[in-house]
C-alpha cells in the first residue's frame, strides 16, 4: 500500500482514536481532538515514496529493463517448474492430516495472491517465478510477498482456506455466521482498519488481516488450525473469542472430513500464462491504480 489511510477506529472511550496507515504497513496510532486529523512530517515522506515509485520503471536495474516489453505470459512458466513443488506438498500432508483429502485444490500464477471465488484454486503470482521478477517487484513495489518459504506456506494455507469454505459452503451455516460474522458485507482488505494484537483474533498472515472481513477470519482462523506447529490451544489460552474460533474451526473440519465436497470449479481467473500485457503495462497499472487509491488530503 502506498499513501496515507486515515481512519476512525472504535473505541470505548470519549476519545476520538485514528488510525494512520501509511505505506508498506507502517502503522501509528494517535487520539486527536474530534474532527482535527493533523498529518505532518508523515505525508512529505509518504508523497516522496510515490514520487520514487512513479520512476520505478526509469530506475530499474539495466540487467531487467528488457524484460519489461516482454509479455507476463512469455516470463511466466508453469507452476510445475518453479520451485514450489515441497511447499504445496506440504500443503497437501497438512490437509490430509486432518483427512481433507477429496478439495482437488489447483495451484497455477495468477496477477497476486488470491482464490477466485467459488472454486478450489489458489492464484500465485507470476512474480515469484524467478529471481529477475522478484528483483523487479522489490524495486517497483518494496517488497515482495511470499519471498520467503515462511511466508510462501502462510499464504497457501490462508488461500486454502478460502477453497474449503467455497467447496463446503461453510459461510452459509448459521453457527458460522454467529462465529465469525455476515460474509456478505463488502470491504476492501487494503483499506480497513486494523489492531496490532487485537486480542478476539488470529494472527497469521502480518497486519492483522483477519480483522478485513469475516471470510479473511475464517481463513486466518483456517491456516491456524492447520498449522502443525500452532500449538495453538497453549498460545491463545488467555484470548477467549479467539481461542472460541479455533476450536470452531477445528469441529467443523472434522465434520468436513466425513464428506465429500461439493464439485467446483478450479477456473484460473487471471492466468499469468495468458496475460499478453507486457510487463511495464502491468506494473504501470498496478501503480497507478495504488497511487489513485491514496489519500493524501
């Protein structure tokens, strides 16, 4: 993310509590006067990191500056030859451990991470395929998400997450929606507020993500779980409501496991293999598109 969010956050005192986001996860927290949101040094260097990333393209490394008339599709190999195969078997071993075995869930480079809704695929992009890419999303963007190993595994369980709620339509159960709320409101996850240590709620992905929306919960919730090395019942002992929800969770899998799910589809929205763009008009509108996002009034 890339700008100032400013945001009003609940709180069950008098005070006026904001939250100010700023880019690539930076986080404050201020009480301000009702209605007076003051914004100082903080926006100079935030307009400066635009600036900086508006030239992205310009102060590309001469070694990869080719590499951006080519087409996403002609840089994009297949999944199957990038690498990842030991990590999505252990996505597959920790699902089968809790006897998931029927999800048929396809793995394929998307534009970023996601699971396309009402199927059993999970997205992975295309600019994790090598290191040329990964060196460009990190000049362009800052960082790159799913760089580590570490990383890569969080994403794939919270992303099959998504794909046992779509394949056993958890999120129509009453007894989930009065765990984990209305899957039905509409958000946008990069611009909702968040709460470090916000004690009703998981953590595993960064920046308190499963506080977005009731189906990031689930998922967060999900990759917890699943998670071999949680210990999970130990570690949120002292948080009820979370600790509620894993356990939920836990129950409701069990149940899945005695069932076949439902047959989806794993169509792959924004295959990375069929993107002719070329690379520089990809990146020109993804940035864009972050940049016209951000609030800097």
């Amino acid at each position: 993310m890339y700008g100032i969010m400013v945001y009003p956050v609940l709180s069950s005192s008098s005070e006026h509590f904001f939250l100010i986001q700023a880019y690539q996860g930076f986080q404050a927290y201020c009480t301000l006067p009702q209605g007076v949101i003051a914004i100082t040094s903080m926006k100079t260097t935030v307009i400066k990191n635009i600036a900086n990333t508006s030239q992205g393209l310009k102060i590309l490394p001469k070694a990869y500056r080719h590499l951006m008339a080519q087409s996403v599709a002609s840089l994009t190999p297949k999944i199957q030859n990038a690498g990842f195969d030991a990590l999505i078997a252990k996505l597959n071993h920790e699902l089968a451990a809790k006897n998931l075995i029927h999800l048929n869930i396809e793995t394929y480079f998307g534009d970023e991470w996601f699971c396309p809704d009402q199927t059993t695929a999970i997205a992975i992009p295309f600019w994790l395929a090598d290191d040329r890419l990964r060196a460009i999303e990190r000049t362009l963007v800052g960082f790159v998400e799913g760089e580590t190993d570490e990383e890569f595994i969080r994403l794939l369980r919270h992303e099959a997450g998504h794909c046992v709620e779509h394949a056993y339509r958890l999120s129509r159960r009453k007894d989930w929606r009065e765990v984990f709320g209305n899957p039905n409101i509409k958000y946008d996850p990069e611009f909702v507020a968040t709460i470090p240590g916000a004690p009703d709620f998981v953590v595993n992905l960064s920046g308190g993500y499963a506080q977005t929306h009731p189906e990031e919960d689930f998922a967060e919730t999900f990759a917890v779980v699943i998670n071999p090395q949680s210990n999970y019942r130990k570690i949120y002992q002292s948080k009820s409501v979370a600790l509620k929800k894993l356990v939920f969770v836990e129950k409701i899998l069990a149940e899945c496991a005695q069932k076949k799910p439902r047959a989806l589809s794993t169509r792959k929205i924004s295959n990375a293999r069929r993107m002719k763009r070329s690379l520089e008009s990809y990146y020109q509108t993804r940035l864009r598109r972050q940049t016209q996002s951000t609030l800097l009034n």
